[in-house]
C-alpha cells in the first residue's frame, strides 16, 4: 500500500484484518487436526494383515528410459481397453503434479458385479512426469501417441475423488495441452462406495435414524450405529477406512505426502548406457535407499488395486441411475 507522507510516497505494509487472521490460524489448525487424526488412524490400522490384491500384475514406468517397443505394446493394449483406475500423487515440496498411475482394466464380460471377470494379469503404469525425455526425444512421440490413446473420451475412469480436479493439474505438461479432460467420463467410485456402503449397512433398529425417519439411509450426526463412521451426508470415505472395514486390511497412508517427483524407476538409477549390451548394472542405490524406494512404489500401486478392488466389490453401483453411465458401462470390448 502506498502513502503520501511529508510530501513523499512511503510504501508501507498491508495491514491484515483480525479477522482474516482468525481464520488463516483456524484453517491451520484444522489442517493440523486433520494430519493428526490421519496419523493416528494410520497407526491403528496398521495392527490389521497388509492390504493385498487377489490379481497378479505387471507395473511398467513411462520416463526416459522407457523402450520403443514397450510403448508400441502399450499403445496397442490400452488401445484395447475401456476402463482404467487412476491415481495422481502431487509433490509434497514443489506441489508440482508428479504421477499418474493408470491400471488397464479388461473385462471379459463388460461387468463389475464379479471381479473374475477381470482378465488373470493387470498392467500398471506409472507416468512418472518430472522425468520425462526431452520433446525432440525418439521416444517422445509415442509417450503422446500412448496419453492420446489412454484419455480419449471413449474411455471410462474409475477414480476416488473427483477425476477432472485431478487430472486437470497436469495441464502444465506439454502432453497434457491437447487431452480433452472435461470430455472424459469419470466414476466417482469414492462417491458411489458411500451409497453402495449406506445401502448396505443399514441403521441399527435402535437407531435414532431408524425411530425419527424409517427407512432413511443417509449418514446423520443423530446415528448412533457403531458399523457407520460417518456422521454426515457431506463426509466422504477415505480409501484406507473403505480397505479396513471391508476386507480388514491395512491400506498403508503413513507415506502419502512426500517427494512425488523423485525417480521411482530402478534403471533410472542404474549405469545403462542406451544402444549398447548392459552387462554388469548397478544401483547407486544403498539398500537402506533401494528398500524405500520399493515401498514409495508399493504405496502408489496398492493405491490403484485397492481402488479396483473396490469398484468390484460394489459392482451393479458404479452405475448411476442416469442413463448415461449405463451406455458407458455396456460399451462393446
Ligand atoms: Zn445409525
């Protein structure tokens, strides 16, 4: 802000209302609740048998490393594929939107109601965006080829939360620029677990919710029902709470914030020289390193299945009522 003062312009400091203050101090507080309730939880859960997926699958990374071939292979099976999980974790230093996993999804009979009706094998694969070849890269070209292929509005994806918001961050790559995010269709499975749950986990016959409204199934502060942890109709589940309550597994969250943009691909941390036979590769990595790496790169894939695992569990209510999930659902393979 700038004042005239003794004939000089003085240049002085905002001056911040209380209660703006008030609330900046509130919303940190609340922030610092929210963390520490997610940490305590955490450490609860994680006397539970570690979450794992029933299906095998193969996780392949997109960075500068990636083979031709591979992405020729890519291109052509997700050219195939009709509904994909996805995943995006932001860096917790720069807040720079750093990954997008995608699980290729194959049904053999275009329905969620049983989840052997998932193909045997499921690919992966992780977009790691901050270590990407350069544009005039060889390989270049075919990273677009495979994104355009992936995000075309033909396809449905499963996601927990809002998929737009998320997938919206990565316009700041040029791979980005083109894609038509708010063409693609998104399943909110995160949205729909919460009905399929309430539908399914009725109130006690004890409960005020069943004396005071019958039939209502909705999420209320007067619920007394110990099966239902959410209170209110604007309460969303966490994917950690949906794992533990219904497969009484512990999904691991203790490494959600953290340095995203790091390489997580071991050849980016090995000595392979391009265009030539490899024959004695190393990791720079000590093992201290190299098993935290196999975590971050467990947490980010769990993440993905737990969210499959889900949508299957719910099956029939990953359609909406609307008649246009139902035409997306049905699409032909
Ligand atoms: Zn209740």
């Amino acid at each position: 802000m700038a004042m005239l003062m003794n004939g000089e312009i003085m240049l002085l400091p905002l001056i911040v209302d209380s209660l703006t203050l008030e609330k900046e101090k509130e919303r940190k507080q609340h922030q610092w609740q929210k963390n520490q309730n997610k940490r305590l939880r955490n450490q609860k859960l994680s006397t539970l048998p570690t979450f794992q997926s029933d299906k095998p699958y193969q996780v392949i990374f997109i960075n500068y490393m990636t083979a031709y071939f591979v992405l020729l292979q890519l291109i052509e099976r997700a050219d195939k594929t009709f509904y994909f999980a996805m995943d995006t974790e932001t860096d917790d230093i720069s807040k720079q939107p750093a990954l997008i996993q995608i699980q290729l999804i194959h049904l053999k009979n275009e329905t969620f109601d049983d989840e052997k009706q998932q193909q045997e094998e499921t690919i992966i694969i992780i977009f790691e965006m901050c270590q990407l070849p350069s544009m005039t890269s060889v390989i270049y070209p075919r990273i677009q080829q495979l994104i355009n292929t992936i995000f075309h509005h033909s396809k449905t994806f499963l996601t927990w939360g809002n998929g737009t918001d998320e997938l919206f961050k990565f316009t700041i790559y040029s791979l980005f620029k083109c894609v038509p995010i708010a063409c693609l269709h998104f399943i909110n499975v995160q949205a729909r677990f919460k009905n399929w749950y309430n539908n399914t986990y009725k109130h006690n016959s004890h409960c005020r919710m069943v004396t005071l409204f019958h039939n209502d199934i909705t999420d209320n502060p007067i619920c007394d029902c110990s099966h239902r942890p959410y209170k209110n109709t604007s309460d969303t589940w966490s994917l950690q709470l949906a794992i533990s309550t219904i497969f009484n597994q512990f999904l691991d969250k203790s490494i959600t914030r953290n340095n995203w943009s790091q390489a997580l691909d071991i050849r980016l941390y090995q000595n392979i020289q391009i265009g030539v036979p490899n024959y004695n590769v190393k990791s720079c990595l000590t093992d201290e390193q190299e098993q935290i790496r196999l975590k971050l790169v467990k947490y980010i894939i769990d993440d993905c299945l737990a969210l499959t695992k889900l949508a299957f569990t719910i099956g029939k209510y990953l359609v909406s009522v609307t008649y246009q999930y139902i035409n997306i659902i049905l699409l032909p393979s």
